[in-house]
C-alpha cells in the first residue's frame, strides 16, 4: 500500500500495541499482564499491557517498537537484542510442568540475535505486504546493530505463517510443546525459527 507511512513509535501508541501484542501472543502477554494485575485492583489486563508499554526502558517498550500507519496505527512490530543481559535465566528443554506455561518460550530464546517479539496488524490490512515490510525493516535494524542472526517464535500449527516466516530467510532451528492453558488460542508446538545458516 503506497499510503502507508512507517515510523518510530511514541508512549501515545502504547494502548495500540499492547492490543496488538495481545493478538499476536495467542493470549500469552494477556496472562502475564493478568497476573500482574493483582497488584492494581481496577485496571484490566490491557491496562497493564499499556502501562508496561509506556515506558521508555526496558525490553517491553514503545521505544522498541515501529508503526505502520494510513490516518490512524494499522499495526506495529516490536524487536529487540537478546544477550547475556536478558537472556531467560531459568530456560530448560521439555518436559514442562503444565503450570509453567512460560517455560516453552524461555528456552526458545536466541542468545545473540536480534528478536522479533510480535508483529501484528488489524485485520483489514492483513496480506497487503505491510508486515513483510516491518519486518524486513526490523532485520536491517539489527544488522545495524551488529546482529547477523534475527529470530522469532511461532506457533507450528499456524502453517501459513510459517510459510511466510521462511519465504523471509527463516528457517526453524528448535520446537518446544505448548503448556496447555484456556488463555493460550494455540496447541501443539512452539517453533524458534532464524535467519542464521544452520551450519553456524
């Protein structure tokens, strides 16, 4: 779409991104957020996902963030670098406890590749190449910054995303099985997928 205009977000897109992150995760940033809101009686989760994204440090940031836009956000992509520094301390392989039902995305964690968390657009604008953009874009930003391998993580059932993802450069390079939760809208495997060769 040649009217559609990219750029980086500010802390007003927040409550824009924290939906679409929704969409995104299947319903995973949801429950983080849900039991977060323990802790502030009265917002919803969405709230939460907002407020987190509002603040200008961390990973989990507008700052890291780029929208597509017409005359409102049409969608965005969040990405940043995974090192040493955020790397899931506390990853392991399957099995999984099913009340650990973040365990399959901590151990999908690329040391040292720049990681796109969530690319997602409304729905209108889908298949129009718009996400293929941001996403090309968020690769070249991180080679920018010195990372040759980009990854993502994608839920294996989702066939067509798949097909997309490695129509991009990328290439599955570890599964872990999905714990089983009403708020996850995906069963079966997890997928990291990457752009690095597979012989490195």
């Amino acid at each position: 779409m040649n009217d559609v205009r990219y750029r980086p977000a500010v802390a007003g897109d927040s409550r824009f991104i924290a939906s679409m992150i929704e969409l995104s995760s299947d319903g995973i940033a949801s429950l983080e957020w849900q039991q977060k809101s323990v802790d502030s009686p009265g917002l919803s989760a969405l709230d939460i996902g907002s407020r987190q994204y509002a603040k200008g440090e961390g990973d989990y940031s507008y700052r890291n963030c780029v929208m597509a836009e017409t005359d409102k956000p049409i969608g965005m992509i969040l990405s940043f670098p995974i090192t040493e520094d955020n790397l899931s301390i506390d990853a392991k392989p399957p099995p999984y406890s099913p009340d650990d039902i973040y365990a399959p995305y901590k151990y999908l964690e690329a040391l040292d590749s720049w990681y796109i968390c969530g690319v997602a657009m409304l729905p209108e604008y889908r298949k129009q190449g718009i996400g293929r953009h941001l996403i090309l874009q968020s690769i070249e930003r991180g080679q920018q910054r010195g990372f040759v391998n980009t990854s993502l993580v994608a839920m294996a059932e989702k066939q067509g995303l798949i097909a997309f993802y490695q129509s991009l450069g990328f290439g599955i390079t570890r599964t872990a099985p999905i714990v089983e939760h009403p708020g996850i809208r995906a069963s079966g495997d997890a997928v990291l997928m990457e752009t690095r060769p597979a012989s490195l």
